[in-house]
C-alpha cells in the first residue's frame, strides 16, 4: 500500500458518536418490547430524569464559560454574573496568535470536508451503482475500517507523513482520515435507495456515469451529504490528537493544539483558556444555527430507506 493510500485511511471514526446512543435505553435500536404500562411509566421517568442531567450540565457549561471568559483575573470561584470585562478577549487577540490559530482551522476543516464529500461520494455512488469487481469485498473492508481507532495507526501514519515530507504543513491536516467508511456506509446506503429506472432512463439518453452522478445522484444526496459534511467539519474542528503528533510550529497550530499553550506553567489561569475556548466554539455554533433545518432533514433523510 502506497503512503498516500496509508493517509487516506481515517483515523477517525463518526460512528463512535452513534452507536452508544443507539443501543442505549434510551435509543431507538433495537427491537421493540411490549411492556405493561407501569414499566413504561418508570421508562419514561428514568428517561426524562436521564435528559434533564444531561440537558443541566450542558446548560451549565455554556453558562460557565463565556461568563469565566470575560471575567478579569484572579478567577472568581461563583457560578453568579459578575461584572463584564473584554480585557481578557482583547489582550488575548494582541498578544497570541488566536486569529492565525483560527484560520488555520477553518482552513483545515473546510478542506477537509470538501475532500471527504468528494471522495466518499465517488466511492459510495461506485459501490451502489456501478458493477465494480469485487464491491461486494471492498465493501467488507470498509467496514472493517470502522474498527480501526486512531491510536491503533497513528505511528505508521506518522512515519509515512515524514517520508512524504509533510509534517508542519497543513496538508498534513487535510489528507488524512478523507476516506472516511462512516461516510461511505451512509451515503451507500442512501444511494441504494435510488430507483435503477431513473439512472436507465438518463444512460438511454445518452448521460454517461459521470454526468449521471453529477446530474442526478448528487442531487437526489444533497440534504445527506450536507448532514455528513457538517459532521465531517466539526470532526476536524475539534480534532487534536493528530494535529498535535505532526505539527510542532506554532504558526501553523490549530485552535486544539493551541489552546493548551496559553496556559502558565507558574500560574493557574483559568481565564485565558475558558475565553478562547469560548471563541472557538462561536463558528462551529454559528454553522448550526444557519444550517440547522438543513441538518435535521438531512439525518432524517439518511435514516430512511426505500
């Protein structure tokens, strides 16, 4: 296997985000029970107990940290407003490098998603409707792809980006983990959905695979693909073990690896590191809110079959 191949391996998996919820409790997986009205009452009390926690410690967080982010040192131990101050914000602006950290990532993660979409809808429209030899084994080895963390090839992906001389580059950031098989399972398995009849009737007039494809198929995918993407992106967004293995120049940081920095090794500063991190975390907000329609309909359409 050539090196670039080894790098388009993803060391990241989307999967791991839905299979907990999925054979939860509190999921839909599974096979339906039938249960008598008491057992359903505690179902629903425990699940409603269940989301509450979750909703009141998320709430908590995104109370806590944009109020810790404007607060002036020292750091005030109490969860109560206290007076607002933009002195952290903009002496953070002047004195580190958070506007480079943050197009960094933004180029990163744009790229990346692109990539992804790309790739992973070729592979996914071959699998699905082109009579590849083999798909049938190719396809297990997607699969099987799921199983691989990236802790397990982090090493072998690490000495194949410093043979190819790409370490300190952002295309190092960008390459790896593009051919996602979560990407491709889903968008296969949408793409299956398709009517044969449609795809025949645009070859009897003369469209060839790959404006069918352009024509027809990524059309009929967009709301999935644009679900997809936006998992893709916040992936990249937040990743850090990676970045933080092959880039050691600080210019070329992403927000991840370099809010760890700003911390002082002689004070604890609690301020700093709350503040950019609340700044971070306003684009990936900012993309969910405009799109977020778009985001239900597209899970909700990759969730159907047939």
């Amino acid at each position: 296997m050539t090196g670039w191949a080894i790098l388009f391996q993803c060391p990241f998996h989307y999967s791991s985000f839905c299979w907990p919820w999925h054979l939860s409790s509190f999921g839909c997986g599974g096979e339906a029970k039938e249960v008598s009205n008491e057992n359903k009452g505690m179902d629903r009390y425990t699940g409603d107990t269940g989301y509450t926690s979750v909703s009141a410690a998320n709430c908590l967080d995104v109370h806590y940290r944009p109020q810790t982010g404007r607060q002036p040192n020292p750091f005030l131990q109490r969860l109560v407003c206290a007076p607002y101050s933009l002195d952290t914000l903009s002496g953070i602006l002047s004195d580190t490098l958070l506007l480079r950290w943050l197009g960094n990532s933004l180029i990163v993660a744009s790229l990346h998603t692109l990539l992804v979409l790309t790739l992973c809808s070729l592979t996914a429209y071959a699998l699905s409707k082109l009579n590849v030899p083999g798909g049938k084994w190719i396809y297990l080895l997607i699969l099987a792809g799921l199983l691989i963390p990236l802790e397990v090839i982090a090493v072998s992906q690490f000495q194949v980006a410093k043979n190819l001389h790409l370490l300190n580059t952002l295309t190092v950031l960008i390459v790896p983990g593009a051919a996602a098989p979560f990407t491709v399972i889903v968008l296969k398995t949408f793409m299956d959905a398709i009517p044969d009849e449609l795809i025949e009737s645009a070859e009897i007039e003369g469209a060839g695979k790959f404006l069918i494809f352009r024509k027809l198929i990524l059309p009929i995918s967009a709301s999935s693909m644009f679900a997809l993407g936006i998992l893709a992106f916040l992936q990249s967004w937040n990743s850090f073990l990676w970045p933080f293995l092959v880039i050691t120049d600080m210019n070329k940081f992403t927000l991840p690896v370099g809010i760890p920095t700003l911390l002082s090794s002689f004070t604890v500063d609690y301020v700093t590191p709350m503040a950019v991190s609340m700044l971070s975390s306003l684009p990936a907000m900012l993309l969910f809110l405009i799109f977020q329609k778009k985001i239900v309909k597209g899970v909700a359409f990759t969730g159907i079959k047939g």
